[in-house]
C-alpha cells in the first residue's frame, strides 16, 4: 500500500540531476551499502502487489494505470469504513449502536490510536485477572491459616516487600530496555506460588507446622512480591502507550482502575461460590486463584509477543543481481563473490543524491532512495549520542521532571493521609452496627468505584479545568465520608453506609486522576545520554507514595487513640483525614492558578498520528 501510494504521487517531476540517473556500485564499492540497498529493495518488493510493470517505454502504461485506480479506490474505501467503524462503534457494516451502547464500548477505547488501545486493554485485562486470583485466596486465607493450621498473619512484612519492589521493578525494566518484560515476569511469579496456597494442608500434613509455618510466609510474600513487580511496568507502559497515541492518560488509568475492582468483586464472589460448591473445602478454593493469573500470562504473551520475543523473522534474501531496475534509476549491484579485502567507499555523488531522494518522502518512490539507508542514518544518528559523566546524568535526570511533576506529587502526597488503612473504618463501624452487615460495606464501596471511575476519568482527560474540578469535588466527598464518622450525630448504620458510599465516590473521583495527573508529567521517550526513565520514574513516585501511606497509617493511630483516650472513641484519625483533604484541596487551587497544575499544553500535545491507508 505505501509502494501504491508512492506511485500516486510519481508525477512530480523528478531532478534533472536523477533523471535517468544510473548509481554505479563498482565491485570495489562498499559491501555493506550494497547489502542496505538490496535489502531495502526486496523489502519494498515482498509487500508490493504484482502489477505488470511495463519493460520499456510505456508499453505497460495502461494496465499500470488502472491497477493502481484499482488500489487507490480499495484503499480509500478501507480507510472511510476504518473511519466510520471508529466513529459510530458500529462493527463492520457501518451500523451504528444505540447510545448507551455505543457509550459503554467508548469507555473500553480510552485512546485513539487503535494499536495502542489493544495493548492498553491487554494490560487492564491482565490486571483484572491477577485481582480475581487474590481475592479469591485472599477471601478465606486468613480464617483458614487461623482456625485450621494456628499460624499467625505476615500481612505487614508482605506489604513492606511489595512496596519495595514496586520501587525496584520499573528501574530494572529501564536498565534491560523492556519493561513488558518485567511485567510478564511478575505476572509469571504471579502464577507459580497461587498453587502453594492448596498446598498449605499437605505440607502441614507431612512436615510438620514449622514448615508449613515457612511455606506459608514464602508463599505471602512471593504473592505480595509479584503484585509489586507488575505494578510500575505496568504504569510505565500506560504512560507509553498514552504519549505514542496523543492523548491524556487518564481514561486508560480510570479503565484499568474499574477492571481491576470489578476483579475483586469477582474474585469474592467466586470464591464464595466455590466454597459452597466445595462443601467449605479451603483446598480446592485455594486451588481455583491458579486458574486466573495462567489465563493473564497467556493473555499478555499473546498480545505482546513482538516486545517479549522481537519481530517475526523475514525471509532469506534472494542472491544479488548484476542489474535492477526501478523507475528512471538503474542500480548495479557487485557480484557475491566479491572480495571482502577489495572494499571501498561509495560514490559520494550517488551517495549525495540518494540521500537527498530519500529525505523527499516516507515512501519508497520511483526516483527516491530505499528505506535502508533512512534507517542507517537514523543509526548514525544514535550513534552520536552525546557520551555523559555520572554527574551530568543526574543532572539530566533531575531536570527531566518537570515542576509541574513535584507540584502534583505534593497534592497527592498530602491527600493520602487521608487514605489510611480500611481497619480503622471497620473499628468505627463495628461500634455502631452489627458485625454481620460490616462486609456490605465494602461492597458499597467497591460498586462505586467500579461503575463511576472509568466514565469520570474519560471526563477528566478531555480537560485540564475538568481534572481540576472532578479532583476537588472528590476531595469534598473524602471530608463528607469522614465527617459521617467522625460525628456522634451520624453514629448509626445509616450513617457508616453513607460514609462508605461517599468514600467510593471519593476514590472514583480521584484514585486514577490522581495517578494519571502524576504520570502526566513523567519523562517518557529516551532522554539523550541517559537512556528511558519511564519505568524509573514510576517506580520512584510509588516508593514516595508507599512511604507515605506508612507515615499516614501511623499518624491516623496516633490520632485515634487521642480522642479515644479523650473519650470521644477512635475518631480522630477521620477528624485528621478531612483536615488532610481540605490541605490538598488548597495546595491543588494554588498551583492551578500560580502553579503549572492548570497549563493544558503541559498534559498532552494533542497531535494525532494519521492513520496509514
């Protein structure tokens, strides 16, 4: 299609100096740009379609002509059906879907470029089934390892080596040059140590309770491990994915967010289902999260599998020929057995003039230079990177994030003292309802944020103003949730449900926004003599964050044992995550108007890659 395009525009007149231009390379000349030529001229050939190309003069013309009608018809009637499938969500008929319809399968095409989305997709899908494996276990893990085996929780040493490999994985993924790689890795990790968990009773059963005691701590921390690991390449590719299509990242961030809670609502019931199904047997409950994160792995290969194993290998190359003709330019290759020892430098003029062909177009056109020798001066371009010492890297790192980056982490970084652990809510409710209604709330919770994130994020990314306001508003309804239990006047099960369905509010407004507001200043690409940071940068931001989700959790017992002590009971740390809120909320309306938080051409640069006939 691009030779077929290329021959549209052959009109053009060509250089007198071209015309008839004959590019001699003598058997002395170099071997290696001999190869380039022919290998860019077989290239073009194997994804040509067979047209009688006329021998002489223009014996052929006519047949040529109405081949390449034929072609250009086709390929515009391709690309408006592309165009119109795009447009209307309709399939391939060009029958559009019924507005909700077609709303609800805009949601699941966060980006534009259609490659990019299929990725995106394969990674919030991937997502998904990872969180159904662990809530599945997870669901009855502690009540098992409880009650039938006496062994204590690691949940504490678990999450600690979680957040020390998210802070790890996206720099090695940086330092190998793929973090698909690492992700696919962790995902594999992932699906190696859920069968230890059925395995808890054999190992119990044969070894004794100290090593099924060892068994369990390695399998825990294995688990937590691996989530740890996928996370920031994961984010890394996101941020990718979302610069190469043009767009904001935030509705691939709301996508990923409502799948992967729709994940944990599924993962519960199924092990619920499962359970019952099983007669209460824990083993076989534990056995059914294996199936999940082996359907991930598969899902991910399958999707990346030219970034894991390269490009698909092309076919041998033909023997060189004497003589090749294309268009008005006649190109003569030297003999295979042409001596190595014998090699010299090619014609500089042909040489000028194929390089001042090949700068004329992207498409291999009669009269224009083959695609190999852009793709060796894109190489000698890489070649020339500039060599830099250790300081001057670091330097280029520091100044690779922007202050719009630092001004972001620090809104999101005073919002999570807001965030402390799930108990402290738990401990509140208690006190108030009975223990039997304290898992609806969470499921409350979860519904929320699985129907309201991606919807509110597609929002949040067609503005810098909309991810402002959502962020604010999501902000006043974390002050609302704690206000409703923090307040003696609200102390009721009413009451601890609205708190729960307002924090669900508050995370669908804000838990993806937030992370892509932060990724939206992430340095992304190749940074000249340092190499990608993408994956660095997601990594350190999370340890950053991680560090201060521990200081919030210590600060919000602190406060609660203030007032209890006060007696007033275990509100002070919801008195203190609406101070924390309102904190956020004036240091986020402070750099939208004195800051770079409200500069829209900081986000994205809305330049949208034309789509290839």
């Amino acid at each position: 299609m691009v030779l077929a395009s290329g021959l549209a525009r052959a009109p053009a007149p060509m250089p007198a100096a071209l015309s008839h231009r004959r590019l001699l390379i003598p058997a002395t000349g170099a071997a290696a740009a001999a190869g380039a030529l022919r290998n860019g001229l077989t290239a073009c050939r194997s994804r040509a379609p067979r047209l009688p190309w006329p021998s002489t003069g223009g014996a052929g013309a006519g047949p040529v002509r109405k081949n390449l009608r034929n072609i250009t018809v086709r390929a515009q009637a391709a690309a408006a059906a592309d165009n119109g499938d795009s447009g209307s969500g309709g399939g391939s008929t060009g029958k559009p879907l019924p507005a909700p319809l077609a709303k609800l399968a805009a949601l699941f095409r966060p980006l534009s470029d259609e490659r990019c989305n299929s990725k995106l997709l394969a990674l919030a899908v991937g997502q998904m089934l990872c969180s159904i494996a662990t809530l599945i276990h997870d669901s009855y893990l502690p009540l098992y390892v409880h009650e039938e085996l006496g062994i204590g929780a690691v949940q504490g040493a678990a999450q600690f080596l979680c957040q020390l490999s998210k802070g790890v994985s996206g720099v090695v993924g940086d330092i190998l040059g793929s973090q698909t790689r690492v992700l696919v890795f962790g995902t594999l990790l992932t699906f190696a140590c859920k069968p230890m968990f059925a395995l808890l009773s054999s190992v119990y059963g044969v070894f004794g309770v100290t090593a099924c005691l060892y068994w369990f701590f390695v399998a825990k921390l294995l688990d937590r491990l691996s989530k740890g690991i996928r996370e920031a390449p994961t984010k890394a590719v996101m941020n990718e994915l979302a610069k190469e299509s043009g767009d904001a990242p935030d509705a691939a961030y709301g996508l990923r967010q409502s799948l992967a809670t729709a994940g944990m609502l599924i993962g519960s019931t199924v092990a619920a289902v499962t359970f019952a199904a099983t007669g209460s047997n824990y083993i076989l409950t534990f056995a059914v999260a294996a199936v999940p994160p082996g359907l991930a792995l598969a899902w991910l290969v399958t999707n990346f599998r030219e970034e894991l194993f390269g490009p698909p290998h092309s076919p041998p190359l033909p023997p060189p020929v004497q003589s090749s003709t294309i268009g008005s330019i006649s190109i003569d290759l030297p003999p295979a057995s042409a001596a190595p020892s014998a090699m010299g430098s090619m014609d500089s003029a042909a040489a000028g003039a194929a390089a001042a062909a090949a700068a004329g177009g992207g498409g291999f056109t009669p009269g224009a230079a083959p695609p190999s020798l852009i793709q060796a001066a894109e190489a000698a371009a890489a070649a020339a990177e500039p060599k830099l010492s250790w300081w001057e890297k670091g330097v280029a790192i520091v100044k690779s994030f922007q202050p719009a980056y630092w001004q972001a982490l620090a809104v999101v970084a005073v919002l999570y003292f807001a965030r402390f652990d799930a108990s402290f809510l738990s401990l509140r409710a208690k006190a108030v309802m009975p223990k039997s209604l304290l898992p609806m709330l969470t499921l409350v919770n979860m519904l929320a944020q699985t129907i309201l994130t991606a919807p509110l994020a597609r929002i949040s990314g067609a503005s810098v103003s909309n991810r402002n306001r959502l962020l604010l508003a999501g902000f006043a309804c974390m002050v609302a949730a704690d206000l409703l239990f923090a307040l003696p006047a609200t102390a009721s099960p009413a009451g601890m449900f609205g708190g729960a369905a307002f924090i669900g509010l508050h995370m669908a407004m804000t838990h993806a926004i937030t992370i892509s507001m932060i990724s939206s200043y992430m340095p992304t690409g190749v940074i000249p003599g340092v190499g990608r940071l993408s994956g660095t940068a997601v990594s350190f931001t999370d340890l950053l964050l991680g560090f201060v989700l521990a200081a919030s959790n210590a600060v919000a017992g602190i406060l609660a044992d203030l007032t209890r002590a006060a007696g007033y009971g275990n509100v002070g740390c919801f008195l203190g995550g609406a101070a924390a809120c309102v904190l956020s909320g004036l240091l986020l309306l402070a750099f939208e108007r004195w800051g770079d938080l409200g500069k829209p051409e900081l986000v994205v640069a809305r330049t949208r890659k034309a789509k290839a006939a």
